[in-house]
C-alpha cells in the first residue's frame, strides 16, 4: 500500500513553485499588457494549467499513481478540451457572436 | 505499528467491506478519479458558459472584473494551495504512522477552509453593498423594469462570478465536512500505514477544490 518512500520534498518544492506561479501570474496580470484582452487572458490560462498540472501530478499523486489512473485522467483531457472547444466554436460559428443577442 | 497495540485495540484496514485493505485502496482510489471526473466535467460546463459570454462581450467582463478585489483573491489562492499542501503532507505522515502529526495537520487544513469561507464571505457582503449581487439577480430575472428606472445595467459577469463562486464554496464546505470526518477517525485512532484510504480520497477531493479555484482565479479576479 504505502510506497514507502516520502515525498515530503517533492511536495514542498511543489508548494513553493505553485506560490511562486501565484506570484508572476497577479504581477503579469497587473503590470504586464500582451497586447489583447484575448491575449492576456490565454497566458493568464497558461499558467494556471501549469500550476494544475503540478498539483495533480503531486498533491494528487498522479505521478505515482497506477498506469489505469493515469491513463484514465490523460486520455479525460482532450475530451475535455473537445467539450469546451466544440460548444464554444459552435456558437461562435453557427449563430454568429455579432448579431446574436444571447440575452 | 507494534503488535501489542494491534491486539489490545481492533485493526481497522477496510477489510469490513468484504475486500482486503490494499485492494479497497486501489478501488476507492480509482472510484474517486472516476467522481472527480463528473466534478470536472461540472465545472467545465461552467467555464464554457463563461467562455462564450467573455466572447462575446470583453469589454464588460474586464470592466466588471475591476470591482473584485484582486488582494482578497490572491489571499484566498495561497490559502488554498497551503491547505493543499498540509493534507498532501498528512498523508506523507500517516504512511510513516505519524497519526499525531497527521491529526494536527488535518486540523491546520480545516481551519485553512474555514479562512477561506471568512474570506468569502467578507467578500460576498462587499459586493452586496456595493451593489454588484442586484446586477446579477437582475440578469438573472431578465434584466428589464426595475433595470431601466435604475439606470443599472445587468451583469453576466457578476451573475457568473455568484453561480461558480457559490457553487466552489459548497464544495468547499462539502470538502470540509469530509476532512472533519477523517479526523476524527483520525483522533480515533483508526489510521495507520496500513490503512489510510479515507485520509487520501479526502484529500484527493480537497485537491480537486484547489484545482478548480486555480482556474477560478485568473479568470474572474485577473480578467480586469
């Protein structure tokens, strides 16, 4: 059951990385300005997933988890991306953001 | 754990469940990656209204965002990954059988979530004062009448901003209760390197939490 091993590093490391993430993506989101509110908001993504993915593959143990949970959380991503993906291109496309009240 | 206590006190490893402890431990734990996985797809829905709203109208979103204060938020972000941090480590503890240092840990990740909520909810009655819960409800009702004698526009921002926050902070209390019935079994003394499964599906839940505030965060708080 117990691997034995402490991770007790690791898991700190990751803290203090997570902290610092926090730190350059409120100093990027104030100060820094890419150009387009799309833009801003995509690196501010960026980011978040980076830390997400240090949580899950730390806090969560992912890394060390068996093959049939890793597969499982790797192959829900892209099916994430296409539920997310699809609806929002379907509105954009189909009915035309412009001239569509969505109100 | 040393024999003599194993008799005078009964064993738990989770083997009530007609399965042996190791064998409940991979199930539950793959069980609640499969719930984790319907969480997520909750909050995806959400975040894909969000996205089609910000589309259509960023302007608005990056107006209304500047009324939320950033401070309360990156407060709010660190205590969570702390609280994160404190039950990945209970775990750690209770692997080596440091069921004591575990308790205490728990009890720092409780009372991390209970800050949170404080947190919260001085950030709740701010926007009521200010106004901002009238323009989501008056979304949420249609948005007319009342919204042109006032001269107030309705707001999809605050609408969503109430509905993923509201619906975060049930988690975070549904989080908490679960981590308050794993101490005290913890107190109970119910935990050991054999068996910790309830200890680890807690946290795998309170992980789940953080992560969805991750998202959270950049988008209703660092959108202005």
């Amino acid at each position: 059951m117990a691997e034995g091993k402490s991770h007790f590093k690791e898991l700190l490391l990751v803290f203090l990385g997570l902290l610092v993430l926090t730190g350059i993506t409120v100093y990027v989101a104030k100060n820094i300005n890419f150009g387009s509110l799309a833009l801003n908001i995509t690196v501010a993504l960026a980011i978040a997933t980076l830390k997400a993915t240090l949580v899950a593959l730390y806090f969560m143990h992912l890394k060390w988890e068996s093959k049939l949970i890793i597969s499982f959380a790797v192959i829900s991503i892209p099916f994430l991306i296409l539920a997310i993906g699809i609806m929002v291109w379907d509105i954009n496309n189909k009915i035309g953001l412009g001239n569509y009240n969505l109100q | 754990m040393s024999t003599s206590t194993v008799t005078n006190k009964k064993l738990h490893d989770g083997s009530k469940w007609g399965n042996p402890g190791p064998m409940v431990y991979d199930m539950s734990k793959f069980g609640m990656w499969l719930f984790l996985g319907t969480e997520i797809l909750l909050f995806a829905m959400l975040f894909t209204g969000y996205a089609i709203y910000y589309m259509k109208m960023p302007e608005d979103f990056h107006n209304s965002a500047k009324a939320l204060s950033t401070t309360f938020g990156t407060i709010n972000t660190i205590i969570l990954i702390f609280s994160s941090f404190t039950v990945a480590w209970a775990i750690e503890c209770i692997k080596k059988n440091k069921v004591k240092m575990m308790n205490i840990l728990l009890v720092i990740t409780i009372l991390c979530g209970v800050a949170f909520l404080v947190n919260k909810y001085f950030e709740y009655a701010h926007e009521v004062h200010i106004g901002n819960l009238k323009l989501a409800n008056m979304q949420w009702l249609g948005g007319t009448g009342r919204a042109v004698a006032e001269s107030a526009v309705p707001s999809m921002f605050f609408f969503i901003y109430f509905v993923l926050t509201g619906i975060h902070g049930l988690h975070i209390i549904i989080g908490l209760g679960l981590l308050t019935w794993v101490l005290v079994k913890g107190i109970k003394g119910h935990f050991h390197s054999g068996w910790y499964t309830p200890v680890e599906i807690g946290g795998l839940y309170w992980h789940l939490v953080d992560l969805i505030w991750i998202y959270l965060f950049p988008l209703l708080y660092l959108v202005a």
